[in-house]
C-alpha cells in the first residue's frame, strides 16, 4: 500500500505557512504529501536523500524551504513580468518544490548535475501537476555560460549545496541585474558570508541581509543570505573545471 503522511505532520505544515503569512489551500496540502509519499517511495530504489522520516521530511524539508517564500512575495512586488526562480542543487527538488507548491505563480527551474536526482524531478513534476516547471540535468557552471539562462532570473537559491564563497559562483551569474540570489545556510552563516565577502564584490553582488530563521519545535540557527545582483558578473566567471570550488574567488 502507498504510504500516507499522517494529518498531524500536514497539519502542523499549514499552521507553520500561516505563520510564515501563506495560506495554503486544501489542494496544495494534498500536493505536499503526495510529494513525501513520492520521496518516500524513490528513496527505497535510490539515495535520494538522508533525511527520510516522515516527521523530518515535514518540518525540515519542507519548512525549511518555505522559510523562503516571504522574500519571494516581497521581491514579487518589485516587477510586472511572470517571475522566475532558479534552485541550484535543488536534489530530490528542494527549496523549489515546496516553493512552487506554495507560490503557484512562478515560474521555476530545478536544476541538478546528478542524472537520477533530475529524474525523480521530473516525475514529481508530472505527478503534482506544476506547470511552468522544469527540471534540468547541468552544472550550474556550464548553465550560466548559455545565453538563454545567464542573468535572467529574478530569484536564484539553493540549500545544502557549497561553502558560500563557491556557492556564490554558481548563483550569481544566474540571477538578473536588480534580482537577488539566496543561500539558505545554517550556524556558520557569519562566518561563511565574512569569506565570501570578495567573491560577492567580484561577480557584481552586494550583501542585502542576513536573516535568521526558525522552524518549528528546533532550536538550530539557521539563516538566509541575501545577495542583490548589482552589476553584470564579467565575463570570466563562473569559471569551469571545478575552479569554484577548488579555487574560490578571494582564497589564498
Ligand atoms: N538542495 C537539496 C536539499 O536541500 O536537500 C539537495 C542538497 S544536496 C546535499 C547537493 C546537491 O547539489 C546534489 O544533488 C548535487 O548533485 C548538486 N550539485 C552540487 N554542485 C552542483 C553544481 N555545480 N551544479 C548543479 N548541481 C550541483
């Protein structure tokens, strides 16, 4: 029998989105837990992810990645056009699923460099029904020196994927002039965006924040960096061949 994620851990979801001011509708509950039955039922064939307990995919996954959803409702504010966001790294979908289910009107990209992790996307995709979404298998890298994808979208985040000074060689290439990129990072937050300071200042970014974050009934500290695009990134980065994270930009 497919597995159910029980009322208590989508209730406690919803409670915590309307904390957070979204109200999410019957439907995008349902859609929430037919994707914890999904990453359940992959992660018995594949190693999708480590974090598998109901309760965890519930308040870590998704929590966690709706603590970015008020700064998309802000920075949605600043522009006419159908916004985009990019999720670097975004593994078995994460931020970006969530996101999507939450804020329907963007229009999302999810992108990984592992081929299974693009496949299990892709069928969430499918069986949740998002529109104007799409999963693509790339290094953010080789992604940012194409045309159609360098500097165009408004909101480019990932979670769980590189030490900033790195990280924001993957992201800010990506993201339009005016938008922002946003790392979602955990205790070491100062520390990471105090290295990345020079990276940051070299691809055309400026530090707009860092806010903490909480989730419910944990006492770990998390935060978000929150970059603005301010001037185009020049033309040799990001670099390719592992330079990014071999070599960050203002390492010795
Ligand atoms: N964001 C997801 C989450 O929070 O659960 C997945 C995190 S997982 C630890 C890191 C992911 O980043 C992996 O799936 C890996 O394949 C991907 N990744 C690492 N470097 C990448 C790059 N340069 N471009 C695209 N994907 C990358």
């Amino acid at each position: 029998m497919e597995y159910q994620p029980s009322l208590d851990s989508i209730q406690k979801l919803s409670t915590f989105a309307a904390h957070l001011g979204l109200s999410l509708a019957p439907h995008q509950l349902e859609q929430f837990a037919r994707y914890a039955a999904l990453i359940q039922a992959w992660n018995k064939k594949f190693n999708l992810t480590a974090i598998v307990e109901e309760e965890a995919i519930f308040s870590l996954h998704f929590a966690d990645s709706l603590t970015v959803a008020p700064l998309l409702v802000q920075e949605r504010m600043r522009f006419s056009e159908p916004p985009t966001l990019m999720d670097i790294g975004t593994g078995a979908g994460l931020p970006g699923i969530p996101l999507k289910i939450a804020l329907p009107e963007w229009h999302v990209w999810l992108v990984d460099s592992t081929a299974k992790k693009v496949q299990f996307c892709k069928t969430a995709i499918e069986a949740l029904g998002l529109h104007d979404t799409h999963a693509l298998h790339a290094r953010a890298e080789e992604l940012a020196r194409r045309p159609e994808h360098r500097e165009q979208y408004h909101v480019v985040v990932a979670r769980a994927v590189a030490p900033l000074p790195t990280l924001v060689e993957y992201l800010l290439p990506l993201t339009r002039l005016g938008g922002v990129c946003i790392a979602m990072k955990g205790r070491q937050a100062q520390e990471e965006v105090e290295a990345a300071q020079r990276a940051i200042e070299v691809l055309g970014g400026v530090l707009e924040q860092l806010q903490p974050v909480a989730l419910p009934e944990r006492d770990d500290r998390r935060a978000l960096v929150i970059i603005r695009k301010q001037r185009a990134t020049p033309e040799a980065y990001p670099r390719l061949g592992g330079a990014p994270r071999n070599r960050p930009i203002g390492s010795r």
